[in-house]
C-alpha cells in the first residue's frame, strides 16, 4: 500500500511540476417574480481549479454551493441550497493571443437540501479572453449531453439527452493563471 501512495504521490509532484495552474471561478446573484408570487433571489459561488497540462489539454473541478430552484425536477417555486462538485477534462482547440476557444468535457452534480438531485455527463463550450498572461475572462455557453435529474422520495428519474442554449447555461468567470 505505501509503495502505490508513493508512486501517485511522485506521480502527482511531477505532473504539478510540468503543469501551469489556474485558479478563479464564477459568482452570480439574480432576483425574479412570477405574477402574484413573492420575489425570489438566487445565487450562486463556484470556485475552480485546474491544471494546464500542455497547451492544448487541462483537467480541473469547480466545487460550489448555492441558493436555486432544482427546474428540471421540481414545481417552479421550490428554491434550496445546493452543493455541486463539476470535474472536467478541457480541450482547447482555437489559440490566439488574446481568445482561446476550449470546450470541457466533464460529469457534474448538484445536490439540493432537502435530496433532490442533478447529474450531467456532456460538453460545455467556452471562451476564454485574455487580458493578461496572467489574467483571463472566462465564459462558458450551453451544454450538450445526458441529464439525470431525481425528486426526493420519487420512484423514477427523470432523464434527458440533447444540447441547450439558454440563460441557465451561461457562465462568466475569472482566472489567475500562475
């Protein structure tokens, strides 16, 4: 057992070793009312990390927390906390000096308090501006792939397969790059 701990820990010091790291994440907060209902606002924080494995290929996770409505799953008016973990395998196939074009392919999951779930396995595309070599503006827009979506206490899940483009889907974000 201490012969395999060694082996991934030298593994993962070379790999850090060779390897640019990004850090950042996206914030967001909005507020809506629907006809006579009360307003509602959600938000939501989602840090990242990400490790540059050579100019074109990059792994990374966003774990985050929020306040949303589970839309896939639930009645419209049913906001909850949530905590997502979202790790991703980034391709970045247009490289220019000041945009990069990438697209992350990843698994992501949402659980809401009180036991709803979101699973997604799929593409995201992206846009990355550089400002800096240090700094990048960060978009992400729409998903295509497989979702799961399950309701506390229900008997079956809800899935889908397909592609979106929608204000649900939309990202902005900032990274440091060191």
């Amino acid at each position: 057992m201490k012969k395999i701990l060694m082996s991934l820990a030298v593994a993962f010091i070379a790999l850090a070793a060779n390897a640019q790291v990004y850090v950042g994440g996206s914030v967001g907060i909005s507020n809506s009312k629907m006809g006579d209902a009360d307003e509602v606002t959600t938000y939501q924080f989602l840090p990242e990390v990400g490790f540059n494995l050579d100019e074109n290929w990059a792994i990374g996770t966003v774990i985050g927390w929020g306040k949303g409505n589970p839309v896939d799953i639930v009645a419209a008016e049913k906001v909850n906390n949530y905590f997502q973990i979202d790790p991703y395998v980034r391709y970045t196939f247009v490289r220019t000096k000041y945009v990069n074009a990438f697209i992350d392919g990843g698994v992501d999951y949402k659980r809401y308090r009180g036991g709803d779930d979101i699973w997604q396995l799929g593409l995201k595309p992206g846009l990355a501006v550089n400002l800096s070599p240090k700094v990048s503006f960060v978009t992400h827009f729409g998903f295509a792939g497989w979702a799961s979506a399950k309701a506390k206490g229900a008997d079956k899940d809800n899935h889908a397969w397909g592609a979106s483009l929608n204000g649900n889907n939309i990202t902005f974000g900032v990274y440091y790059n060191f």
